[in-house]
C-alpha cells in the first residue's frame, strides 16, 4: 500500500459571513495515496476549484483538517504555507498565468529562483523540464510566441520543474481544443506514471478523466462519488 | 534574496523600458536642479569671497558713524582728522600704514569728453593699502601729497570713458574747476563684492582733495581710514586696540555708544557670504520639491505597476514566494529606478552647471558632499515612495490576484 500524502477531515468553507455566508464545502473527507491520478468532477459552483485552493495551501478551510504528509496545514502560517507550495507543490492553472514578456525559460525557471538556486542549475534544470513537456527549441519565445497548447506546456513544466509531490491542475484543458486537449493529458499521465508524480485534476470532460485512475465527483459541496470505493474489488 | 530582488526587478525595468525612463524624469530633474543651484550657489560664495580679499588682505576700516555694511543710514557723527592717522600709527603697533580717504563724486572732463566719477583724495599709503597696482605712470609720493600738488591717477574705467585707447599721461583733466595732471593709470581690479566698478575712480592727493575739492565744510576731514595689518597680527586685536584708541581721542564716556565703526575684511565677507548661503539653501529647498515631486511620480507609477501586475503577483505568489520577496522585489525596483534617475541627475547636472557658471562668469565649485547627498536622498525616495505600494503587492490574497483580470 502507498503512503498517503493528503487527507482532508471534514473540510468545510464558507465564504463571506452573516447573511451573506454561503457554504461552498459542507464537510469534505478524503485521502489520496501517493501516485494516484485523481480527476474532480461535478457541476459548475460545487466545490471543486475551492477544495483545489484549499489542497494548494492558498486558502485554509473554516473547519476540518488537512494533513499533508502527516503534517497538519490548517495551522500553519501565511509564510509557511508559501513555503509548502514552494518546496511540494506544482500548479496548473486554466488560464497558464505565464509571466507576459518573459521568455519560457525565464517562466520555468522562476520557482527554482524562489528556492534560491544558482544560476547554471536553474538553467538546467529548466531546459530539462521544457525538454520533458516537448518543448526543446522554444526556450527563448515568450508567451505571445507561444500557442494555446504550448503555452499550457510551458505552464506544467514550471509546475514541474521543482519535482513537487503533487501537481494540481485546475481545468487545464479548459481553454485548448480536443486534440491539443489530448497532449495535455498525455503528458500528465506520462509524468504521473514514470515519475510517479501525484496528479490532482479537475475537468467537465468524461473524455479527460478518463485518463485519470481514479474520479472524484463533487455535488453541491459534498462529495458525490468516489470510484476507489466503487472501482475496487 | 536581495541580489534575486534586484534581478528580478531590473528584468521588469528593462521590460519597460520607456515607462521607466518617463517614471525617472522627475527624480532627474529634482535632482539635477538641487546640485546646479548648490554649485551656482557655492560659486557665487567664492567669487564674493575673492573679491572681498581683493580689497587686501589684513585689512581693517575705520569709519564714523554706526554702520557696517553700505545702505544702512549713519547717524551724524564727527570726521577724522589727519591726527588721527599719525595716533593710530604710533599708538597701535600692529599696524603697518594708515591711508586716510576721502571722496565724492563729480563729473571730469578731457577735451570734449566727460564723464561722472567719484574723486577720492589719498593718502599715497592708498596704494598698497587699498590693493592697487599701478598700470602706467606713477602713483604720487608724500611730498606732493603735503603740498597738496593738483595730480591725478585714473581708474581703468575712467581712462577709458575719458581716452579711449591714446595715453592719458601728462594730460590735464578738468573737475570742479581745478585742473589736473595725470600721472598715472590705476591696473583694473573689476567689480567688488557690492557689484560696484572699482575702477570708475579718480585718485588724488589728500591735502588736494580738502582744498579744491571737497566742501568748505569738510576743509580738514578724512571719511575713512584703512588700516593695514602686519603680516601673522589679529586684525581683531586691531579691531579692538583701534577702537579703544578712538573712544578715548572722541572722549566717548564709557556709557556711551560709539560714533565710529572698525571692522575688518573678514567680517564683511562673512556678512556677505552668510547671505549668498542663505540664497544658495532658499534655492535648493525649492529644487528639493520638484525631488519630492518625482518621489510622487514614482509611487503613482508603482501603485499602476503593481495593480497592472496584480495576476503576475498572484503567480509568484502561488510559486511560493513569501510575501516579503515580493515586498523587496517592489521595492528594490522602485530604489533601483530612483537611484537611476538620481545619477543621471547627477550627470546632468554637472553639465548643466558647468554651462551655467561659465555663462554667468562664476567660479566652478563642485561639491561632492552635496552630490552624495542627492543621490542618497533619491534612493531614500525609492524606498519611501516604493514602499507603499510594494506592501500593497505583498499583501495580495493569491486566489483574488490570480483571478484579477
Ligand atoms: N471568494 C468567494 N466568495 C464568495 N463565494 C465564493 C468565492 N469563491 C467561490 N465562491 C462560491 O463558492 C461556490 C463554489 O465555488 P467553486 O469555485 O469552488 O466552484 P467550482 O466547482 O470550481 O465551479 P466551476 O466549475 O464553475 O469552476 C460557488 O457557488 C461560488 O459562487
Ligand atoms: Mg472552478
């Protein structure tokens, strides 16, 4: 059996207070094991980019626990959980958030700048990474050189590129085509499966979650089904 | 940290180049316009304080009346008399010689020319006294002098009004229906520290003044005596020796105020330097404003910067930088564009205060001090003035900077 790298303990969040309150997570508990590539799934407004946030370290829930790697990250600080996603995490995101006018090795290299290593080191280990996404060769074109589907790539190799234990992607072929959609998926899987990298997906498409071993649907903040359970025998 | 700060941030600068170069204007231009002021200031000091030593050196005036500086009324109060020379002379023993002047002004006319002058009737200790060279002919000697002999020697500028170009030597002026002899042409000594032309001026024996020239009043008065000092003696020890002296010839009661003044050269050019400093500081403070207003200009240019940028934050933030990595990228940009500007600033300005002091015939004095200063007050902007909105951009929540549009 694989270790479990998250678990969520009856995670709520409820945005705003009062009578504005509204509760977008109604006590959510899950583990994910190291390894698995996890799709999310559901209805628009049922939870699914919240509980994204939350499993990013960017957000804390309002109750419950999460426990990444044993450690418990609903009390830890603004800075400390900067440095969780710094040193353990990768994002995704649907709209690729590349730094405008900055070439894709520039873009790569950035966390690995926040890590604090020197300059030949970034180098290479950038160039590894956009090697690895396919992306040999257009190293210096910034993200207005790039299409759609590249610039995703670039995306995922700065995701990537810090070998985090857990990649989050957040609708990341939301914005491409069905065949550049495809490529996306072919590469997590790939990164999933040889480097065993923890994939934490959500889409609206059967057809990408299909890609995924193992879908989590959430309804109106509450998870609807889990196929580990239902998939297992 | 800091040195990944600062690459960071000259990579967004380059990034932008020309806004960059409009942000800086203003810290330029503050810049530059506090240095230039400082160094046409610091000339005018120093052109004032050479003139006044132009006047010569251990120099002390004795005048009647209260007054320091010209302008400032004198109340009545008695002349000096040609005694009064010999008693300082023999009483005060660091004074080397006595010249005793006198003059007003009157018009002198040669042939069909004329032209108004003050006459000044001297003592011939008055040449060296009084820092003058001769140019031309000779100066008188002390037997004309007592003789009270009708000679004359022009200032440059009254040879000129009067001669142009042909040797005035040997020639007969005419003023006050005395005629005159020249014998001799003062080297010209330009304009003294009050602006005026020193070399409008028309010398002549004392005993010759008081007769034929001045008044019948003032038959037997000197207006001023000058005083030179021995060389390595305290003029101030002067200062005091000659008043105490005066006091007691005047039979001044030890109540009562003087009725004369004794000063000496340093004094008038502390009075007039301590004003030329004040002018120099009045025009740096409003220089200094238009630095505060290109302080403004950069926050205004940053709080765009960073709204603009507000999805790039969020990214870096989700990265995982802290949130003082991002405070310090900030406001390291925002130092590095002042202090940018504050150099070129600097650049320009020597330029510009070169051109001006040659123009305006002052002495080039440069002051490191206050370029120093300047550009250590244009980083200080970055950093005050990048601080505000550097905070703003490290306290962006990450979820709502990412879905900034
Ligand atoms: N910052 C916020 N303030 C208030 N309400 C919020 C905020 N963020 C999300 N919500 C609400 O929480 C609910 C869940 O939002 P969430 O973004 O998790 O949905 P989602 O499943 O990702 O939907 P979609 O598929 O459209 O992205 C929605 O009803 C949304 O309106
Ligand atoms: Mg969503």
């Amino acid at each position: 059996m694989k270790e479990t790298l998250i678990s969520l303990r009856e995670v709520t969040k409820t945005y705003g207070s009062g009578q504005a309150a509204f509760q977008a997570l109604k006590g959510v508990s899950f583990d994910i094991a190291e390894g698995e590539f996890v799709a999310v799934m559901g209805p628009s407004g049922s939870g699914k980019s919240t509980v994204m946030n939350i499993l990013g370290c960017l957000d804390v829930p309002t109750s419950g626990e999460y426990l990444f790697l044993g450690e418990h990250v609903e009390l830890l600080n603004r800075d400390e959980r900067a440095l969780l996603r710094r040193h353990c995490l990768g994002f995704v995101f649907q709209g690729f958030n590349l730094l405008a006018r900055t070439t894709a090795l520039e873009n790569v290299e950035l966390p690995l700048l926040y890590r604090g290593l020197p300059l030949a080191e970034r180098h290479a280990q950038a160039k590894a990474a956009l090697a690895l996404v396919g992306l040999t060769g257009w190293e210096h074109h910034t993200p207005a050189e790039l299409s759609g589907g590249q610039q995703q790539r670039v995306a995922i190799a700065r995701a990537i590129v810090t070998r985090p234990a857990l990649l989050l992607a957040d609708e990341p072929t939301g914005n491409l085509d069905s065949e550049r959609s495809a490529e996306i998926m072919q590469l997590l899987t790939g990164l999933n499966q040889e480097h065993g990298i923890t994939v934490l997906m959500v889409t609206h498409e059967p057809d990408m979650a299909a890609y995924a071993s193992r879908t989590l649907r959430f309804v109106d903040g509450l998870i609807g089904h889990d196929t580990a359970y239902v998939g297992a025998d | 940290m800091l040195w990944n700060a600062l690459l960071l941030a000259l990579r967004e600068i380059r990034r932008n180049l020309m806004r960059a170069s409009l942000t800086v204007l203003g810290i330029i231009i503050g810049v530059a316009a506090v240095i230039t002021m400082v160094t046409l200031g610091n000339g005018a000091t120093a052109l004032i304080t050479a003139q006044v030593a132009s006047l010569g050196s251990n120099l002390v005036i004795v005048r009647p009346g209260q007054r320091m500086s010209p302008g400032q009324p004198a109340g009545w109060a008695p002349a000096f008399k040609e005694e009064d020379m010999q008693a300082i002379l023999e009483a005060v023993h660091a004074v080397r010689e006595v010249a005793g002047i006198a003059q007003r002004g009157s018009t002198v006319a040669w042939m069909t020319e004329s032209t108004f002058t003050p006459i000044v009737g001297s003592t011939p200790s008055y040449l060296e006294v009084g820092n003058w060279k001769i140019a031309e002919g000779r100066f008188f000697n002390d037997s004309e002098q007592r003789a009270g002999r009708a000679l004359c020697v022009l200032g440059d500028t009254v040879k000129k009004a009067l001669f142009s170009g042909s040797s005035p030597i040997g020639e007969k002026i005419r003023t006050r229906g005395v005629s005159c002899e020249v014998i001799g042409v003062l080297a010209p000594k330009g304009q003294s520290a009050m602006g005026q032309d020193q070399d409008d001026i028309v010398l002549m024996p004392l005993k010759a003044y008081q007769r034929r020239i001045a008044g019948r009043r003032s038959r037997q008065d000197v207006g001023t005596l000058l005083l030179s000092v021995r060389d390595g003696l305290s003029t101030e020890r002067v200062v005091r020796d000659v008043s105490a002296l005066m006091r007691e010839r005047r039979g001044i009661a030890p109540n009562e105020n003087d009725n004369f003044s004794v000063f000496d050269t340093r004094q008038i050019s502390d009075a007039l330097s301590s004003t030329t400093r004040v002018l120099t500081a009045l025009l740096g403070a409003v220089a200094a404003v238009s630095l505060l207003v290109g302080g403004i200009g950069i926050m205004n240019i940053m709080l765009v910067s960073v709204t603009e940028r507000t999805r790039e934050i969020g990214t870096r933030l989700a990265i995982g930088a802290l949130e003082r990595e991002v405070l310090l990228q900030f406001l390291v940009e925002a130092v590095a564009l002042s202090a940018f500007g504050g150099l070129v600033g600097i650049a320009l300005a020597l330029v510009a205060s070169f051109g001006l002091t040659s123009a305006m015939g002052l002495p080039f004095v440069l002051d490191f001090q206050i370029m120093l200063l300047a550009f250590a007050v244009s980083a200080g902007i970055g950093v005050l003035f990048g601080f505000v909105p550097a905070r703003r951009a490290a306290r962006l929540d990450p979820i709502e900077a990412l879905r900034h549009e």
